[in-house]
C-alpha cells in the first residue's frame, strides 16, 4: 500500500506573506438539510462545532466546520480521524437524507499567514479582505485566479485555502508569485 502525501509534501515560501502546504488534512463533505436538528446534532456531537451561519466557520476540539451552501459543510478534521468520523456521522444520520464523503484525498490544503496574507490572497481573489470586512470565522467560496477554491480566517490569524488536489500545484505557485516580495501592491497592508 503506497503512503499518503500531500499535493506539494510540506512545500514553503516566505515573502510578503508564508505560503505553506498544510500537509495531510481531513476533509468531509456533508450534505443534507442543514436546518434539520438530526443533522446538528449529528456535527455537534461527532465534531464538537455547532451548524455553522452562512458563509462563516465554526471551529472545536481541532475540529472545523465550514458552511458551503445551503445544503453543504466542510468537516476538516485530523487526516488519521476522518475515516472514524465519517462513520460516526454515517450512523448519526442513518434516518436523514443525507451524504458523509471523504473528501481528503481530492484536496489540497494551504496555509496563508503573516502581514502580507489579506494581501497576497486579495491579488488571487474578488473579495474585500479588509480587516473590519473579512474577520476571524468568516469563510468564501470563490475563485482563486482561473479555479474554483474555498478559505477561511482563523482566530489566530492565519487563512486557510482548500481547492481540488489536480490544481494544488497550480495553487501555491498562484499564492507563492501573489506573495512576492517584488509584487507588493499595498490595498490591505
């Protein structure tokens, strides 16, 4: 069996911001109906999170819950958790209309930290990151440059970028030119 790595195993780049490949993480897609208080209870007791509003991120016991549309999350865990937590919400939500995927393996997951990330994530993506406009737990699907990708602020400060695991070289190399130091443009710093 051959062993699991990361799209750019532990790739790094430090210039107006540090880019860095998370490594392995655990990612679940849920959908189902995200009123429904079998599926809250079911987040909240498998992840610690509570459902959370549109467009934001809850975050628990190393645990995130990100809100992708009406009727979808992301459950980003410990990558050597997922397969346990799927289970646990597979059998949660055995009376609900309802999807539990693994998703791990079909992502890549970047870092983002440091002065310059709102930044270098702005020059890649149609979003206001003003300090008082984009804040800790606010979440966005959007683009980043020509693909589709998601990201979150965290409380510490530090964003979170998850796109499709085909574009994860495309992405840093998109996050590693916005972030240097020679292309600085000074909109949010």
């Amino acid at each position: 069996m051959s062993k699991a790595v990361s799209v750019l195993n532990g790739a790094r780049f430090s210039g107006l911001a540090e880019v860095a490949d998370a490594g392995l993480v655990g990612m679940i897609t849920l959908r189902g109906d995200l009123e429904s208080s079998a599926v809250a209870a079911a987040v909240q007791s498998t992840t610690g999170c509570a459902i959370p509003a549109v467009r934001k991120t809850v975050e628990a016991s190393g645990n995130s819950v990100s809100w992708m549309s009406p009727d979808e999350l992301l459950i980003v865990t410990a990558y050597d958790q997922v397969a346990d937590l799927c289970a646990k919400l597979q059998e949660a939500l055995t009376q609900e209309h309802a999807l539990v995927v693994n998703v791990s393996d079909a992502r890549s997951c970047f870092t983002l930290s440091g002065n310059g990330a709102r930044e270098v994530l702005g020059k890649v993506a149609p979003v206001d990151f003003a300090a008082d406009q984009f804040q800790p737990g606010d979440f966005r699907r959007s683009r980043l440059a020509q693909v589709a990708g998601a990201f979150w602020l965290d409380q510490g400060g530090a964003f979170h970028i998850v796109c499709f695991r085909s574009v994860g070289e495309y992405v840093f190399n998109l996050l590693k030119t916005a972030a240097d130091p020679d292309a600085g443009v000074g909109v949010y710093s």
